[in-house]
C-alpha cells in the first residue's frame, strides 16, 4: 500500500490503520463517534494526501477544461473552487472533482484518490496540446474541518484568512510554521503568497467534505510533518484533534455528500445522482447530449435520502422496498451520531423519490419503516 508524508505521525500517534483506495490510512484515532462529534463541535483535521492534484495550462485549457466539467468552472473568476462532474461520452459520471482556476489558462483539479490515474489519462486524451500536469505525488494535503477551522488556521499566518470565503482559495504563506525548506514543487513556483512571505507556502482552499466550515491545506510533501505538528501545538487550545477517515465517511452522509465508488461507481449520471446545480446545460460537455436524451426520456432512478423511522442500522448493499416490492439499494448509510437514528443514501424509481414517501430498509430479516427525505440530514448552525 501506498503512504502518504504523514504516515509515520499518524502509526506513532496511535491511529488505526487501514486500506483505503490503495493507500494505507488513518480510520480513527480514538473512535468514530468522539472524532465525529469534535468536528461538529470544535474542530478535527484529516490528512487527505491520498487525494489528486492535477494542473492543466497553456492555451485553450478553459476550452478544455469547459468540455470536460457539468459545471460551469472555465467562467469562474480566479481563485473560485468549484464543484463539478466529470462525464465519459454516455454520461456516466467518471468522477466529482473541485476544479479551480489559478491563473489565465490555468487550472488546478483535484479528483478522488481511486479514480486520480483514470481522471489524468481522460484529460489527456481528450487535450489539444495543453499540459496535463500530474503533481499528486508531490503534494500533501491536511483538511481542517469545524466551526474554531477559521481561528485554528489564523493562527498560523499573518494572512487575513478570513477574507478567504466559502469555495475560494488562495496562495498563503504559514508565517508560523516553522520549516526551513523551499517548496521543489511546480505548483508553488513563481506564486504572490498572502501573508509575511516567511514559513512554509500553501495553497488554501475553504471548501471541506464536512458541511462545516473548514480550510485544506495544500503544500510540498517535504512541509507536510512540520504543518501537521504546527496545526497540532497551535490547535489544540481550540480544541482541535486528528480525526480518521471513518469519521470522514460519517460526516460526508450526514451532510448527504457523495463518495465516489459507493455512491457512483460509473454505472450512474449526474441527473441520478444530482445535485441538480451541478449540470450547466448552457455550455458544451463531454456527455451532455446523452444527458439530455435521459432527461427527455425520463424513468430513471433518483439518488435520495433515507432517514430510519424505525430502530436498524442501513448499510451499503441493503434492500429498499415500497409496498411488497423490492425497488432499489441502499449505497451509502450510517447511525447519525448527531441524529441518533439510521440514515442512508439510495436509488429509487422516480415515483418513490419525493420527500415524504414512505419506504422500508431490509435490514437482515427485519423490514424497518423509513422516509425519503432531502438532504443534508444534519444541518449546520450558523452564528
């Protein structure tokens, strides 16, 4: 299996480790519940080095990147971090990824662990001469999530992070974090960093897979262990702990998120799967006129939420019934540690997808009473 520059922190501290996506990774330091319900209440931070990181430049890379994304990512003004689909001809999704511009012709995408080398072998075959530049291996990654992310990563900088809003992101300079190293990176090179200019050079999105406020941090390999022990001396008076990835996983469902390979696993399209801002049928895309023909022809299933009625935990792979009749599977689902009851991602027909609609999860041999609601099933409090 894979490491990533943290592994080390990670065995040393304690974590339970295990495979994930070809990678040998943090599940949980303590337990999923305790780590979930920092993140929700103060703040937890993951390592999700495993995660690509993927540059495309150089003449016509917004056309390229245009033709590629649902969303509509080549318009976005720099810095703006969006949220798109990536479709293969028939219109199956081949990945959700955030996309971003960093500079005129230029574009940082980040596609999920297991599907990085499908995603870089699709962009380029469908490139005009642009580059297609695969950095996942010399990027490591930390996401801050929770509602103290912002302090805790104030902290840090003489940057006014704050400035950074929700899905932006920017070149900052960790001012302390102390680190005398320089960034080998192409990423890095020849870039205006917010902040003193000293310490170690990151790029700082505000995005998360949490549904809480939260920062990831993007930097050189070589910075990876000296910003982690910096978030750890600097966080932990706010409250801050290193979470796993099964806390990830839970926090993901609560707030109704997909996971790439459960969720869809390229046998699905984004008017399945939804949501339905992510499709921009205003411009041209690699897939797009088969997502039309669905749409025209309608009778496909719908992604939806689940929330248990009755007692029973619904997993992946469960039963979904409406009347006597077996109507879809569950994909996703979990006991909500903030809700205390079962939840569960699934496909459904159409005329089961409105919210409200009674449904029953087939847990082992008991049927469970259950609703289609719409997610998110937690909601974030807002201050």
């Amino acid at each position: 299996m894979r490491k990533t520059p943290l592994h080390a922190e990670h065995v040393s501290a304690g974590a339970r480790m295990a495979e994930f996506a070809g990678w040998d990774m943090p599940i949980m330091y303590t337990s999923v519940i305790e780590e979930h319900l920092t993140v929700r209440q103060r703040c937890g931070m993951f390592d999700v080095s495993h995660m690509g990181d993927v540059i495309i430049r150089g003449d016509g890379a917004a056309e390229l990147v245009a033709k590629l994304m649902t969303n509509d990512v080549a318009d976005a003004p720099l810095g703006r971090c969006v949220y798109s689909h990536m479709l293969d001809d028939d219109g199956h999704i081949i990945d959700d990824t955030i996309a971003t511009p960093l500079a005129v012709e230029e574009f940082l995408m980040v596609p999920n662990a297991a599907t990085t080398k499908r995603v870089v072998e699709w962009i380029r075959s469908r490139s005009d001469g642009q580059d297609v530049l695969d950095l996942s291996n010399e990027i490591a990654t930390i996401a801050v999530q929770g509602p103290s992310a912002g302090s805790v990563i104030a902290d840090l900088t003489a940057a006014k992070t704050e400035d950074i809003r929700p899905f932006w992101g920017a070149f900052v300079a960790l001012d302390n974090v102390a680190w005398s190293g320089l960034p080998s990176s192409w990423l890095f090179k020849g870039r205006e960093f917010l902040g003193d200019g000293k310490g170690v050079h990151v790029y700082l999105s505000r995005t998360g897979y949490t549904g809480e406020d939260g920062f990831e941090i993007a930097c050189d390999n070589a910075a990876a262990v000296a910003v982690w022990r910096a978030l750890m001396a600097h966080g932990g008076r706010r409250g801050l702990k290193p979470t796993g990835l099964g806390a990830r996983d839970t926090l993901r469902l609560e707030k109704g998120l997909l996971l790439s390979g459960t969720d869809f696993d390229g046998a699905q399209t984004s008017l399945q799967t939804g949501p339905p801002w992510v499709v921009k049928f205003g411009h041209e895309f690699t897939g797009k006129k088969a997502l039309e023909q669905q749409k025209l022809a309608g009778g496909y299933s719908r992604l939806v939420g689940i929330s248990m009625l009755g007692r029973g935990i619904p997993r992946h792979g469960y039963e979904i019934q409406s009347g006597s009749a077996a109507v879809g599977m569950v994909t996703s689902g979990t006991m909500s540690p903030v809700l205390k009851r079962g939840i569960a991602l699934g496909y459904v027909p159409q005329d089961c997808s409105e919210p409200g609609t009674e449904v029953r999860i087939k847990v082992r041999n008991d049927l469970v009473n259950a609703e289609v609601v719409k997610p998110p099933f937690v909601k974030r409090e807002r201050k």
